[in-house]
C-alpha cells in the first residue's frame, strides 16, 4: 500500500532532478572500477573504486565535476538505465525500474544515511581508491559473484 512517498506515487519519468538524485542510496558500489570481458562482453567489478570516490563517506568528492575529472564515470539516466545490469540488485533505480520498492534499509524509509553502511550494503567496507592500484592489476581485484 502507498504511503504518498514521491518515490511510491511516481514513476522515474515523471520524477523531477532532485527527486531522481534523492533516490542514491551511497552504496558506492556504481563507484567502482569496471572490467568487460572483451569475448562475453560480461562486465565485472572490482573492489578498486574511482579516485573520486571518498571511501570513508561513499560519496563523490567532487560530484559536479565528476564526468570531466574521471572519464570512467557514467550518469545514470532513464535511457541508460537498462543497459546498466552490472547496478547492484538493491540499487534503487534499479528496483523502482524493475517496478520493485526501495530495500527497508534505504535512508529514505529509515531516514537514516548510515543504514547502508550498518547493513553491509556499501562500498565503506572493502573499497580501495584507483590512486593505489595499477591499472594492470584490476584483474587481481575482480569481484566473484555469490553463486545464486
């Protein structure tokens, strides 16, 4: 049942900008470092995230400027969305495009931004800054999927 929530009564085309921005969780977990099989064209994370990333916060550090200062970096967008499957599962624009509701531990119900982080569904955690890592050993970093 709704509750009248922008987020329950909308959809991701008729929400406004700040609506759409509001829905970021802070997992960090878009943040991190991509690595596409050139054969399957599979895409995998790695736990090395972008320099920009503060991994204490899981927040861009500079999330005006960030298209131009890591050329990596991709903005979410209704077109793009689909093409996005490597988004975590509880990502929330992928929930609320898959026409799923927000995970109970989303700051906008628990009204608290740490939730994320105490559930264990960040970046906070495991994250290493790109700064630190040559790009030759990605690889090393790929994270394996759970096995479903």
């Amino acid at each position: 049942m709704s509750t009248g929530n922008f987020w329950e009564i909308k959809t991701l085309e008729t929400m406004s900008h700040d609506e759409w921005e509001s829905l970021c969780d802070g997992c960090g977990l878009c943040c991190l470092v991509k690595i596409e099989d050139e054969d399957s064209g599979e895409v995998f994370n790695t736990s090395v995230s972008c320099r920009l990333l503060n991994t204490d916060t899981c927040r861009c550090s500079d999330y005006i400027n960030r298209l131009e200062k890591a050329p990596m970096c991709t903005q979410l967008t209704l077109e793009n969305l689909p093409q996005m499957q490597w988004l975590p599962d509880s990502c929330a624009y992928k929930c609320l495009y898959q026409g799923d509701s927000l995970p109970e531990w989303h700051y906008l119900i628990s009204k608290d931004k740490n939730t994320v982080h105490e559930v264990g569904v960040s970046a906070k955690w495991f994250a290493q800054s790109e700064e630190y890592i040559h790009p030759d050993q990605l690889v090393e970093f790929i994270i394996i999927p759970d096995e479903k």
